[in-house]
C-alpha cells in the first residue's frame, strides 16, 4: 500500500510581504493514502482532529486537503507555538492499521521586546544596559557600541560597564537573532558628562593699532561655559573688546591694541562638573613663543571669526 506522511518547519513572524497584505503563515501535514485505504484518521497528542471527513477538533484554523482519493493531509491556519507538536496520520487497511507520525516544529523570529532607555551618566560611573528579547529557538543577544570599530562587546541581555569613560559614550546596538529572520535591533544612546579639558590656546603677537585676538579652546559634556580675565578683572563685550564663543571654542579680539594690552590673559571654561583655565598671551611683536600650536581645522573657525570682528571694528 502507498503511504507517505510529510511535514514542514514553520516560521511565524508578525506579516508577510506578500500582496502586501497582513496574514500569518499556515502549514500542511501532508499524508497520501490510496484507493485499498478504506478509513484514515488525524490525531494530535491521542486527540482526534479527523475521523475520515468528520471533524472532531473545535479548532477553526484546522482543516482538510484533499486532492482525489490519494491526499488526505491536515492544513493549520495562523500557526501558533502552542501547535507544536506530534501529529499522527492513522489508515485502516484490510490488512492491519498503521501508522506515521510527524512532529511540526514552530520557529519564531527573535524579538525585542524590553531596551534599556537613553541615558546621561557622569564619567566613573557604574552602567548596566538591558536587552531582553524572545524567540524560538532562543535568541543570541549581542552588544555594540557604533564608534569607528564597533567591535563586539562582552554582555548578553546585560551590558555591565564599569567606570564608563567619556570614549564610551555614543550609540550602542542591541541585536538579536536566531537565524529565523531576519536579526531585531535596538539602540540605546549613552550620553557621559564630564568636566572641561582645555585642549589648546594661540595667543598672538599683533603690532600697536592693529586688531589682537586670543583663541582657546575646551571639551566638556555638558558644553563649557567660557570667561576671560585679565589679571584678576573678568572682561566682558565693551568697547575695544569682543568675546565670541561657539560651541567649545572661544575667541577674545582687541581693537587697537594699546601697548597697556600687551600681557598675560585667562581662559576658563567650566560646567557643574568643574573648571578648567589656561593662560594666553598677546605678545609685543618680535616676543612671541609658541603662539602658532591651534589645529589647522580650528585655525579656519578663527581666522572667519577675525574676519567679522575685522569688519566690525573697521580695522
């Protein structure tokens, strides 16, 4: 007698692309009888699903296909993990019962379903970031921070980092896969405060009459504050005197320049987190040391902003 039994591994996910419409995939348990066959059964875990054409299962997904005398195969609609399982093709032949059993098996493409949310920390501090995820089989969860290497961190569901530097903040990525679909990403951005680095200083050297301008330059989260002393008096915008900040840059010009001008300026730069100053000097012209240290990149923001002070004090 001819009796074959086939089953296929089904994977659920929450649409299918086709006619782009939302559906839920379905699976056959194919079973191919012939004509001697006089009765055939489906039975799930000892229930009965169907006695010949008679439906036993209150389940409205299950159902028949038939295809003339020799299919006789089961058809589940929007599988489910609860229909995994072991499911039994039973015929009645005039000479013995028998058998085959197959065992449908739901895969369930990885999914995130818990992320930890933005953060702001302070610079030492102790962070744990979570990622939780579900999916048959069980999802592997893995961790990265999108800095230029991205290299893969240690950490599953959870991300410990201890005494977190100002170099590990950014972007971190949460993937989970199970290679049933297509791997679920999350991000999570991790802001790090820390106080103020003044990273360089230009003083410069400018002849009596002509425009004087000192340039600093600080790194802080939150971005620094600027102040510039003279001595122990703080300068402010008044005549003569321009100070113009931008970001973590900041730039003070003195129109005409006085020979009372020439001297030792202060630059500080400061956040809740702390201060930071530097000293910057305008030189006479001929006693100038080291005045030339800004980056390139940096020197095109000073020498614009020059430009519009220049402008501005008619000089």
């Amino acid at each position: 007698d001819f009796f074959s039994v086939s089953v296929f591994t089904v994977k659920r996910d929450k649409l299918v692309c086709f006619f782009h419409l939302t559906c839920f995939f379905f699976c056959v348990c194919r079973c191919y009888v012939d004509d001697k066959v006089s009765k055939v059964a489906w039975l799930n875990r000892s229930n009965i699903i169907f006695a010949g054409e008679d439906k036993w299962s209150l389940d409205p997904r299950v159902g028949l296909v038939t295809k003339g005398q020799l299919e006789y195969s089961l058809r589940i609609q929007k599988v489910d993990v609860y229909d995994e399982g072991s499911y039994t093709c039973s015929i009645q032949t005039k000479q013995q019962p028998k058998t085959s059993q197959v065992y449908l098996i739901v895969q369930v493409p990885a999914t995130i379903y818990k992320v930890s949310e933005d953060i702001v920390v302070n610079e030492g501090s102790n962070v744990t970031l979570s990622c939780l995820a579900s999916g048959r089989p069980d999802p592997l969860i893995t961790w990265r921070l999108l800095n230029p290497s991205a290299e893969p961190l240690d950490g599953e569901e959870y991300l410990d980092i201890i005494g977190i530097m100002r170099n590990q903040a950014g972007r971190y990525e949460c993937k989970a896969s199970n290679d049933v679909a297509t791997p679920d990403v999350k991000y999570v951005n991790v802001v790090v405060n820390y106080p103020p680095s003044i990273r360089k200083t230009q003083s410069s050297e400018p002849p009596v009459g002509r425009l004087g301008t000192l340039q600093c330059e600080a790194a802080a989260v939150p971005t620094p504050e600027f102040e510039w002393y003279r001595d122990d008096k703080r300068l402010s915008n008044t005549q003569g005197i321009n100070i113009q900040i931008l970001g973590g840059n900041t730039i003070l010009m003195i129109a005409n320049v006085t020979e009372e001008d020439y001297g030792n300026y202060t630059c500080v730069a400061s956040n809740r987190l702390g201060a930071q100053s530097a000293s910057v000097f305008l030189y006479r012209p001929g006693t100038g040391r080291d005045i030339n240290g800004s980056a390139c990149a940096s020197l095109s923001l000073w020498l614009l902003l020059a430009s519009f002070a220049c402008l501005f004090f008619k000089c």
